[in-house]
C-alpha cells in the first residue's frame, strides 16, 4: 500500500498558515477546523509544520501564543514523504520521529498531510479486507477437499 492509496481515501482538504501570522490564529483554525497540524507556507513553498505539539512546546517557553508568530513555534525541518512511499516506510518513519503528521510532497508541490490515525485506519481497512478474503475462500473450500484435509 502507497500513501496515494490513503489520500485517494481521505481526500485532498489542506489547511494552511503563514509563518508570519499569529500563533493564536493559527490555533483559533486547528480548532474551527478540527484538526492537529497546520503546513506552513510562504510564498507557495513547505517552511514548516505546526502541530498541538509545537503549540504546546511553544508555550511552555514563555510568551503567550497571542504574542507570538508561527515561524516562533513551528517545525521548520518537518520530515515528508512523497505519493510513492510504502506505508511500511511510512509507518517506521512516524514511530522513529514520533510523528502525528506528515506533508506528502511531489518535488516541492503539497499534495496532502497524512496523520498517524491515517495510517493506522489504512492499516486496520486492509487486515479487515483480508479477513474477510480468507473467511470467504474457506468457506467456499470444495466439499470434497474439506472431508480430506480433516
């Protein structure tokens, strides 16, 4: 499974921020919008990304996030992947950097972000399909077969 598998699934909806606007804004959206990360962009290109956990860490270091910008708090290294990335890839990268949230990227185009419950869900979607794949095919076992293999 690819990570386009999964945004073909969840859809294309971005939601991004300016790393020059205030992180107040930036956190009013997250919460509107219901979501965990904001990609930041400047000037059509990935700077960053803003997680509940830079908005946290950001706070913790002092100043309140109504005083402070985007580009004070977010990630500016944030680790991507691209459309053809396995999802096992995927997978270990998140668990290795502790990472909810993932920009997909082709070249320097945003295609999408990918969460950790995306991945998991893809996950949990395919094993589903594959139970009942097998629970079918024994089911459907030729009847003289079965009173051989017992």
């Amino acid at each position: 499974m690819k990570v386009s598998d999964i945004l073909r699934v969840k859809g294309n909806t971005l939601y991004t921020v300016s790393p020059d606007e205030s992180l107040a804004e930036a956190v009013q959206v997250m919460s509107d919008k219901d979501i965990g990360s904001l990609v930041v962009m400047d000037h059509g290109d990935v700077v960053g990304m803003l997680t509940f956990r830079e908005v946290i860490q950001g706070f913790v270091k002092g100043g309140g996030i109504g005083s402070m910008t985007v580009r004070s708090a977010m990630d500016d290294a944030p680790m991507t992947c691209t459309m053809e990335t396995d999802m096992d890839e995927v997978r270990r990268m998140m668990l290795d950097r502790h990472a909810r949230y993932m920009p997909v990227m082709d070249k320097r185009m945003l295609m999408g972000v990918i969460s950790l419950y995306d991945v998991a869900k893809a996950v949990v979607d395919s094993q589903n399909f594959e139970n009942r794949m097998l629970k079918a095919y024994i089911r459907d076992w030729p009847e003289g077969e079965r009173q051989g293999a017992e």
